[in-house]
C-alpha cells in the first residue's frame, strides 16, 4: 500500500510541472507585451511634452511681438527723413527739415504743427 502511494503522485507531478511551465510561458509573453507597451507609453508622453515645450516657445515669441506691436501703436515713432510730413497720434504732424547724426546724437530741426483734432489738457 506504501508503494502505490508512493508511485500515484508521481504523474501528477508532471502533469503539475506542464502546468507551471505553460504558465510561466504565458506570464513571461504578458511581459514582453507589456514592457513594449510601457515603452511606446513613455516615448508617447515624451513626444507629447517635447511638442508642448515647443508649442511654449512659440507662444513666448508671440507674446513678445504682441506686447511690442501694442508698445508701437501706442507710441508716435517717426523716421527722421527731409522734407517728409509724419502724422502723429495726438493730431500732430511733424516735418524735418534737417537731420544730423553728430557725435553727440540725432540733430533734427523742424516744424511741428498741423493740429488736425484738439486734446484736452491732461490733469
């Protein structure tokens, strides 16, 4: 009765070990798969965050030439040219009739006038 006891595990031992090894076969697929999945996550966020920090250097250009297209619209910049009349935002015109560069800076002599709309005076 010792002996059949003895011999009627073994085949279920094998059976056993087909089981585990089939199993650990399986496991060992579900990581591969897995890892590359992890792997083509992380390059994916990677793309995404190298494509917003482009994206944010974009929008800090277009806010630099944002803030100087209002800084120049607010300001009365002329080019210091002869004999040309440039209108200014209050109403003014300005025209030069002489324009050096010295070597102290610009010389402009000219007339200022032409008050096309009246400004209160600011308080």
């Amino acid at each position: 009765m010792a002996s059949t006891t003895a011999s009627s595990p073994q085949p279920g031992a094998d059976a056993l070990l087909d089981k585990l090894h089939g199993r650990t076969k399986r496991l060992s697929v579900f990581i591969a798969v897995l890892s590359v999945l992890l792997v083509v996550c992380g390059v994916g966020v990677l793309a995404v965050l190298w494509k917003l920090r482009a994206i944010e250097k974009e929008l800090e250009v277009l806010r630099f030439a944002e803030a100087v297209s209002v800084y120049k619209s607010a300001q009365d910049f002329v080019k210091p040219t002869l004999n040309t009349i440039h209108f200014l935002h209050r109403g003014y015109s300005i025209t030069f009739d002489r324009v050096e560069y010295t070597q102290n800076g610009l010389l402009l002599a000219g007339m200022l006038g032409n008050l096309r709309q009246p400004w209160p005076a600011e308080s």
